[in-house]
C-alpha cells in the first residue's frame, strides 16, 4: 500500500518524480483522459493539467481497502478552478469532490 499513498502524495505535492518511482513504462489509466499517452508520462501530463486548473489542489486519503492484488482508495480532492480543464472553462469556485479509485498491481518479471 505503501505505493498507492505515493500515488496521492504525488497530486497532493504537485511531485511527478513520486510518479517515476511508482510507474513502470507500461502502466495504464482506465480510462485515460482524451489524448493521454500510457505510462508515467500520462500520469505527469495528467498531473500537470490538473495543477493548472487547480492551482490549490489537495487530495487526502480518507479510507484504503485491500483485496488480493488490487487496492481501493476513498479521498477526497479539494480545489479552485483557476483555468480551463478538459474543455471546462474555469468558474474560480471552490469544489470537493470524493472520489474512490481502484488501483491493480501486477507484478512484472
């Protein structure tokens, strides 16, 4: 679990070298937002985005499950839209969102 709380820290600090320790060449977001390449550099440009339009952001680990493989993550992401993301255009208002992601590992030779 401890890579999945480096995952949240990584947004949370606005930190992709996090990203890099955790990542390997082949990870993948489901789903990927629209034009986001595979890998670590997805997850960095995904990163990057979203600082833009929330220059504030916080994201906190509220409760983690683990079952076999996979790692399930309630957090709660808080924000002010600054500038425009994914096509929205910034309204300068403050949200909180809560947000539950699961996260597979799977080990690779």
């Amino acid at each position: 679990m401890k890579d999945v709380a480096l995952w949240y820290q990584a947004f949370d600090r606005n930190d992709p070298a996090l990203l890099d320790r955790i990542l390997s060449e082949t990870w993948v977001e489901f789903p990927p937002a629209p034009g986001q390449p595979a890998g670590p550099d997805g997850a960095k440009q995904i990163l990057a985005q979203l600082r833009t339009a929330f220059p504030d952001m916080t994201i906190k680990m509220q409760e983690v499950l683990q079952d076999g493989n996979k790692v399930i993550v309630r957090s709660e992401i808080a924000g002010t839209q600054r500038n425009a993301f994914l096509g929205f255009a910034a309204k300068h208002r403050k949200m909180t969102i809560q947000a539950i992601d699961i996260h597979e590992f799977i080990l690779e030779n």
